[in-house]
C-alpha cells in the first residue's frame, strides 16, 4: 500500500504524515473538499474525521469512486447509516467501518471455537467493556465524545464495537433490545466539597485526591516523558510547557464535575435473538482496565470464558475438562484495540487489491445492520421500553 496524499485542517498533522509517507506539496491538503476536487489518484479514501463528517465524506468519496474505510460509527443518525450505505450500493464500492473487534486474533479465535460446534447450539452471551476510569474522563467527559450534540451518545461512540461482536458471534438477527443507563457521576451533585469553586484542575485544592486530575492523566505522564495517548491528544507539541498551558485554557483542563458532558458513563443493553438466545452487554467507565473486553458465552454441550486478551477458556459439560487456547500474540507495535488496527488494514488493503470483498469481515450490510439495533437500543433507554427491531426498521424505512 502506498499513501498518496493526504488532507487535514493541522498544519502540524499534515507535515508529519508528508514526512513520513514522503507526500509530494501538491498532495498535501488543508481540506477534504480540496482532496475531493483534485483528480481521483488512489484506490481507496481512509476517512478518519471527527463522527460528525462520516455521512457526508463517506457518500462523497463513494461517488467519486473510491473504497472506503471509514472510522466508526458510520454516522451520528440513523438516517446517515443509510445514505452511507446505500452511495456504497450505488458505486459498486466496498465499505469497512472500523469495527475493529472483528479482526483481533482474539475474536478471531472465539468465532472459530463457536463455528467448531465445541459449545453445542449457543444460547447466550455476556459481555462487558470497561472504558476505563481516566479513558472516560478523557474521552467522554473532557473530550471529542462528550457531548451529543458535537458527536453522538456513547452507545454509539463508544460501544458500537461491542454491539457489532455480539452480531458477529451471535448473527444478525436480533429481534428485540431493551436498555438502561444514565450519567452516575460525572456531573456537579457529585463534586467533592473540598473541590468547591474550582472549575480546572490547575487551580484546585482537591487536585491531588481526585483519581481524576487532568495533572495526573496529562502533566505527569509529559514530566515522565510520555508523548503518546492521552497526551499528545491535548496539544501538537508535547512538551511540559505546552501541556501546562493546554490545562490552563483548553477543554481537557477542566474538572469533570463541571464539564458539558452528556452521555451515559454506565449503561447496559439486552438483546433478543431468534430460537431464545439472548445476549446482555454492560458498559461502565469506573474500570482498572481499559477496553479488556469480557465476555462470557454460553451453549449447550459447554461454555466459553474470554478474558479480553490472551486466554480463552473452554469447559466441556461431558468430560468437565477444560480447554485454554491463547490466541497468537500481538506485537507491540501493531497492538492497537488487540490486534484489531492491523487486522481490519491488512484486510481492507488485500480486499481492494485483490476485489475481493469476501476478504472482509465486515461490510456495509453488516455495519448498518449494526447501527440499527444500536441507534434502537438508545430510543429503548430513552423511553423506557423494549424496542421492536422489525417494527423499528419499518418506522425508520431502513432499505437494504
């Protein structure tokens, strides 16, 4: 694969990625539409924007010809998920939304053991993400995903991952999905008294006992001499000076009782499938882990005991032995969400090379697919109810 040009509003941003793709000027863009005009020079468009530009750079790129990869969630609407993927229908393009969890050696390996038939007919899942205490803080309360109405709830943001492993294991034929959440504590009626007044970490007397102190999350790591995630998120330029000042005046300074965050911290969805399989799924962002996913599936000649990384327990109800199969190791360079960065590149790039869609795991049928039931067990949290998927198609005139 080559990279043949890029486009990005950060001046910094684009330099860096010129360097180290050695982009010629011309190719360099300080905006999507001045990438858009230019004459088609690639295969394919990675687009990695912020969530609410997915809709309109995905149905554009697609009309110019290009196959996508397209960071999730596909769209912050319901509506957008299905301008997506019908531009991608209307092209003859293929579409991978980075549901990521589909490509890890270590879901892999579970969707191998389920297809074996080792489990018997599988009749239920559990599966837990936890964010991760200053994840959250950082993403969802302080960051880009914060707020609805710049982005979109965290279901989707957030877990849209999770939904779409279920589908993955389980297929996509969930019928029903109920849900509950809300914000449990990032909000002002639990601001510490002792933290009274302050509105930044930088000027607040309770800094030092708050687990979620920008100086803990962002200045300390920088003293130490990280420059990778979280900080570098914070500022272009990673020194001390720099991060100091972005506490001071920028948006991930700010204490996260006093923030205008407004999406769920804790939250829990049930989804019914055909012949009474069932599947629960909990996200909760006061976590020691960072998305180590859990999860737990059940079937009917045994069970399956996943840790979120390396060991993936299979007990036997007929001998009461269990098997432990330790999915290939990931290197450290490639290791992003479990392998699952490199895995959906490797496959997107051998599927455009190759036409191949069938080299993908997912696809625009299935990421909408999962988007409905995502977007439909938000409107069951909101309203207290257990929502119809067919119904809510129809309601909704999602097309395939």
């Amino acid at each position: 694969m080559q990279v043949v040009a890029i486009a990005d509003p950060s001046k910094a941003r684009v330099e860096k990625l010129q360097s180290a793709h050695n982009i010629p000027d011309e190719q360099c863009h300080s905006s999507w539409e001045s990438l858009l005009e230019a004459p088609k020079i690639a295969d394919a468009a990675l687009i990695c924007t912020i969530d609410s530009l997915h809709e309109e750079l995905a149905v554009a790129f697609a009309n110019r010809g290009y196959h996508i990869l397209l960071e999730k969630p596909m769209s912050t609407d319901l509506a957008g998920c299905q301008a997506v993927y019908s531009a991608v229908k209307r092209n003859g393009v293929m579409l991978a939304v980075c549901h990521v969890l589909r490509y890890t050696p270590y879901n892999r390996k579970i969707k191998q053991i389920i297809e074996s038939g080792v489990l018997g007919s599988v009749v239920g899942i559990q599966h837990t993400e936890p964010v991760g205490h200053y994840h959250f803080a950082h993403s969802y309360v302080r960051g880009n995903w914060r707020n609805e109405a710049e982005s979109s709830f965290s279901l989707m943001t957030k877990s849209c991952h999770d939904i779409d492993i279920i589908m993955y294991f389980l297929g996509n034929d969930c019928k029903r999905v109920s849900s509950f959440g809300g914000i449990s504590h990032f909000k002002p009626e639990k601001k510490p008294l002792a933290a009274a007044g302050a509105v930044r970490c930088m000027d607040c007397a309770y800094e030092a006992q708050c687990p979620y102190s920008a100086k803990k999350i962002y200045l300390k790591p920088a003293e130490l001499g990280h420059k990778k995630w979280p900080v570098d998120v914070i500022t272009d330029v990673v020194d001390i000076e720099s991060v100091a000042e972005a506490l001071r005046s920028g948006p991930y300074g700010r204490c996260v009782y006093e923030c205008d965050n407004d999406v769920c911290d804790n939250q829990v969805v049930n989804m019914e499938f055909d012949d009474c399989r069932y599947a629960s799924f909990s996200m909760v962002a006061f976590t020691k882990e960072i998305c180590v996913r859990k999860t737990r599936i059940f079937g009917t000649l045994g069970e399956l005991i996943g840790d979120g990384n390396m060991s993936i327990e299979v007990y036997d109800f007929l001998s009461q032995k269990s098997t432990f199969h330790h999915p290939e190791p990931v290197s450290v360079h490639l290791g992003g969400h479990g392998g699952g960065d490199m895995g959906i590149i490797e496959a997107f790039v051998n599927a455009v090379a190759t036409r191949d869609p069938t080299l993908l795991p997912s696809n625009a049928l299935t990421s909408l697919d999962a988007s409905v039931v995502v977007f439909a067990a938000e409107e069951a949290r909101r309203r207290g109810v257990v929502v119809d998927l067919d119904e809510y198609r129809r309601q909704n005139e999602v097309e395939y």
